[in-house]
C-alpha cells in the first residue's frame, strides 16, 4: 500500500538569493502528528511567489521518495525528504504516472491531481546552496519529466505521515502528470491531450486551446 511518509511545511522567508521577489517558501521541514488539509493548502505551510505557485489547483506538492532516490544517485549524496520542496513524500506510488484528476484519501482528506511543478531559477538556487550540483538544474529537472504532481483539495481533513495513500478514482483519459509536464514544457504537440481532462487547470486549458487555435490556423 503506497503511504505518505513525510509531510513537510514551511513559510515565506527572505532571502537575496530567491529570484526577483527575493523571498521563497521552498524551505520545508518535516513536521509530526496531524496537520490539518484545508483548500489551499496545509496548515503551517504558505508559499511566497503566489503568481507561480498555491492556490486552489496548487494545494500541495508531492515528491516520491523513489524519484528523490534517483537523484540523490545522480547528484552523489543523499537528498532529504522535501529537499525538493514537497509537502508530501510518498513511497510505493509512481506519482508521474498518476492521471491528472486522479483522486487520493490520504488521512481524512481527499486530494485530486490537478497540476505538475514547473522548475524555478529559486528551486535551482536552494539546490546550489544546500551544496548540490544545480549546474543546468532546470534543463536537466525538464529532461528528466518526473516532476511531481501539484494537488486540489476537494475534502479538508487531517494527515499524518504514514497515513495509507488510497487511489479512490482514476480517470479513463490516460493523461498522466508526465504527460502534462512535457506537453507544457518540451512537447506542446502534446497539448490537444489535455482537453480530456474533466476539470483540467485555466492555465492549461487556455495553454491548449492557444496551441489549437495556432495550428489550425496554419
């Protein structure tokens, strides 16, 4: 049964080093006992560039510890549980193959896929800073198309890490978080795809629509 072995959270600090806001949230610590799950978010948990990041379809952030194992490899150390900036990490779940709208009970709480992280100059610069080699950081995140997923909140609740990950609905579009991630960044001929997604984000819909509209016009 895949579970939620880490939850992590972290507030807006800041930090001359954190892009042109110069102040970030993608410091995360991990924290004990239940942590309260409301719309945007995890109690304790805030994020600073609110253009790029939170809401609504950007909740919570998860990171599987498979994917962290892969880089801590290709990195040559250790990478800690929300290293990556996550809120939840999770074992026994290949969260890129995921559908987007796909829904998981975690704790009390029911969570919807909805979205994928997009790499940051700032994510780049806490990974030089905490010692790791950030050369290329954001082509090389691109490339590799393991993103994780960003989540909706469609039932508050409380979690706790080590709480069981149930998959209470999956989706029949066969769109995965590594579809999306590639279709916004790498792939856009992927785009069309993500217009079966049943409550599929603005941004992207309107990313899809745009490409659409460009193709046919030529």
């Amino acid at each position: 049964m895949p579970i939620v072995a880490t939850v992590s959270v972290g507030l807006p600090k800041d930090e001359q080093w954190a892009g042109k806001l110069k102040r970030t949230a993608i410091v995360k610590r991990p924290v004990q006992g239940v942590v309260a799950v409301h719309h945007l978010g995890l109690a304790g948990d805030q994020v600073a560039d609110t253009k790029n990041h939170g809401g609504r379809d950007k909740a919570v952030y998860v990171f599987a510890r498979e994917d962290l194992d892969w880089w801590a490899a290709e990195l040559g150390q250790p990478v800690g549980d929300g290293m990556f900036g996550e809120n939840l990490t999770t074992c026994g779940i290949d969260v890129n193959e995921a559908l987007v709208g796909e829904r998981w009970r975690i704790g009390t709480a029911l969570l919807e896929v909805a979205s994928v992280r997009i790499p940051c100059s700032v994510f780049a610069a806490w990974l030089g800073l905490s010692g790791y080699d950030n050369e290329r950081w954001i082509r090389r995140f691109t490339e590799v198309a393991r993103p994780g997923p960003y989540l909706r909140v469609l039932e508050e609740g409380g979690l706790v890490a080590g709480d069981e990950l149930m998959v209470e609905h999956r989706p029949d579009h066969g769109v995965t978080v590594s579809t999306m991630f590639r279709a916004l960044t790498t792939h856009r001929e992927l785009l069309p795809e993500l217009l079966a997604v049943t409550g599929l984000t603005a941004e992207a819909r309107a990313r899809a629509e745009a490409y659409m509209g460009r193709t046919a016009v030529s």
